[in-house]
C-alpha cells in the first residue's frame, strides 16, 4: 500500500464511521457527536485533496493515467457521502425540532443505532475491543464511547472498555440482546 | 420483505398520493436500508469488476430517486403551517442526504463502464479496510444449507453482513431474514477478518453453526 491507498482507505472508514455517527447524533439530539462529524469532514476534505494532488502529479506519465484516474473516481465518490454525512448532522446543529418520524425510521431501520452503558464488573471491563471480539460475537460495531466528558471517536482493538463507559454502536436489530450479557455486571 | 415494501411504495407512485404519516416513515427507513446495501454493492461492484452487481446499483439508485420524489410530495402535502413546514425540512434533508450517497454508490459503479483496469487497484486497498468484502459458496454438507438468515442470525453471532446471493444464474440482493440457503449459493459478505473466518469454516462444512454460537 502507498501513502495514496492508504489515504483512500482512511477515506472509506472515516466515511463509514462518519455516517453511523451522523445517525447517532440524530437519534439521540446530540450535538457534540454531530460537531465530531463536521471534524471528520474536514479530515475526508483534506484527504481528497491530497489524493488529487497526488494523483494529478503521477498522470503526467501515461502508465500511471488510469491509476491516477480511478483514484480521483473513487476518492470523489467517497468525499460525497462524507458530505452527506455533514447533511445529516447538520439537522441536528440547526436548533429546529427534529420530526418525530426521524427517529421512528432510523429505529426501523435494518442496521440500528444503540447506545449501551458497560455496568461495573461485566465482562467488558478492563478488556480491549480486540481481546473481547465484541464485532464477531455479537454483531455489534462500536463508533463511539463516551468516558466521563471524554469522547472516543471510532475506536479501535486496542481500545480499552471500561465498567461505566457509554458505547455507541450499531449492529443488527437482533444484535441488542447478544450484546446484554456482555455489558451486564456479574 | 425490503423488496415488498419497496414495489408498495412504487405502486402508490402511480395512484392517488395521499398524506400518511407511517409512508413517510416508511419511505425514510427503505431509503436509509438501501443506502447502506448501495455502498456495499459499489465497493462490490468496483472490487470484482462484476456488471450484474453495477446493474443492481443502477437500479437501485433510479428506486432512490423515485422515493425521494415521493418523500418529498408527502412532506409538501404534509406542511400545514410554520413549524411542520420546518420539521418537514428536517425530514427532506435526512431523506436528500440519503439520495446524495446512492447518487456517489452509482458514480463509483460508472468506473466500470470506462476501459480501466480496476481489478489491479481497487482490491488491493479494499483489501485493508475495517471491514473488507469477501465471496463465500457454499458447500453441501454445510449446517447453513436449508437454513434462513433470521435462523441463524448471522450478523449478529459473527459481525458478517450478507451484502448478496448469487444462486445458479439468478442474484438475491440485500436478502431478508426469511431468505433461505441453498448448497453452492454464493454469498457476498461484508465483516471483520475474525467473523468472516468463522462463516466460512461454516460455510465450508469444516465446523458445525453450533461453534459459532456460544
């Protein structure tokens, strides 16, 4: 991977997880998760300038023309639904009340938002997302964890859980009983 | 049940359109659900260079647009004064926001259609990513064979989404819970490394379903 593969693919997981926070911070009329979105965005901006910088750079030479092509392609599709994401939350940043359907539909959907407080002494505690599987066992993907006034945004296996963290996740409707037991304490 | 409720909405679209609150609702979460199946279906398309999975999301885009117009007719009807009229732009904005992604899915799929040769790039990054599509057939002897998605609640004992089926000659796209397994049914999946493993194993007839849930 080159420093543009690798810029694409942070593109594409900061998107992904751009979205699923756009959503959360809709669901639960949470301002600071809908701040971290416009975050992101700057972050996917920059990415993709970068990409095109790059990718204008290397198309002076013909071997390199399709590469640098498919790479603007991409780069431009992802950065759109970065920008859709922004949409999103921007509803909520607005200070107009959300309309009750919003919710309702999002609850409907096929891939749900939840939000899950570790208990003291569950198995989570002291645990990193990678130790416990948590995505594997349960379905449940974890965008979000809220510590106290501390935020961590899209974390990764080597986040550490602990007992009273608040978790933002999606995963499968039938996926918030999996994950019961896992946030309960003993 | 995605597909059913989809040909209702578009059956409405010829007929009298009158103002119901739970179409909104329902128009709103097909319209989120299929933003989520595009993307999958893109990247798909894109990695394997496949032309039935960029038909897909052609269509399913051009189903986008459809809903979009509807959500807004409803919304318009549904205005009757200052503040529902500022509710119901909430509403547009969410359902707009949605369109604008299925509108990216469908450019990402015109690659496809340009003499490039993606399969030598795009794998390769999509290779790394959090979450990496994979295909999976299914063999005989399998514990999945016979069994519905709901059954075995896939996603949520391994964290792999079942993006598509390819069955013989025909595809199943974004299958329900009540979509059966067949044996040689080839699945694209979306998920993490670990979970991807499992199903496989599964899938492969080397381990029971019954390893996967504990």
């Amino acid at each position: 991977m080159n420093e543009d593969d690798r810029r694409l693919l942070e593109m594409k997981n900061t998107s992904e997880l751009m979205l699923d926070l756009a959503y959360s911070s809709l669901i639960y009329q949470n301002k600071v998760i809908a701040k971290e979105v416009i975050e992101l965005e700057d972050r996917v901006d920059r990415l993709h300038e970068a990409i095109i910088r790059s990718a204008l750079g290397k198309s002076k030479e013909p071997k390199n023309f399709d590469r640098s092509l498919i790479m603007i392609k991409i780069s431009d599709s992802i950065e759109r639904i970065a920008d859709a994401a922004l949409d999103i939350a921007d509803v909520v940043l607005r200070d107009i009340e959300l309309h009750p359907v919003v919710k309702k539909s999002l609850e409907d959907s096929d891939v749900v938002i939840q939000k899950h407080v570790v208990e003291n002494g569950s198995l989570l505690h002291g645990k990193t997302l990678g130790e416990i599987k948590l995505a594997t066992e349960t379905g449940v993907w974890v965008i979000a964890i809220r510590r106290g006034y501390d935020w961590i945004y899209g974390p990764d296996e080597g986040t550490t859980i602990s007992g009273g963290d608040i978790l933002y996740a999606r995963g499968p409707a039938d996926s918030e009983k999996i994950i019961a037991p896992w946030i309960k304490g003993k | 049940m995605r597909r059913a409720r989809l040909e209702k909405e578009l059956k409405e679209e010829h007929g009298e359109i009158p103002y119901e609150q739970t179409s909104v609702r329902e128009l709103l979460t097909l319209m989120k659900d299929t933003t989520e199946l595009i993307t999958d279906l893109a990247y798909a398309a894109a990695a394997f260079e496949n032309d039935e999975l960029a038909e897909e999301v052609r269509h399913l885009e051009s189903e986008m647009d459809k809903m979009m117009y509807q959500i807004r007719l409803k919304c318009m009807l549904g205005a009757r004064n200052m503040e529902a009229a500022e509710q119901m732009t909430g509403i547009l904005q969410v359902a707009s926001a949605t369109e604008k992604i299925s509108d990216a899915a469908e450019d990402m799929v015109k690659l496809l259609d340009m003499d490039l040769e993606l399969r030598a790039i795009l794998p390769h990054i999509l290779s790394e990513a959090d979450e990496k599509i994979h295909t999976i057939a299914i063999y005989p002897g399998s514990d999945m064979v016979g069994k519905t998605i709901g059954q075995l609640m896939m996603e949520s004992y391994t964290g792999v989404r079942l993006i598509a089926v390819r069955r013989q000659n025909r595809w199943i796209f974004g299958p329900d819970a009540n979509t059966k397994l067949f044996p040689n049914d080839l699945m694209i999946v979306r998920g993490v490394e670990s979970g991807y493993r499992e199903v496989r194993e599964v899938a492969h007839a080397e381990i029971p379903w019954s390893e996967v849930v504990h």
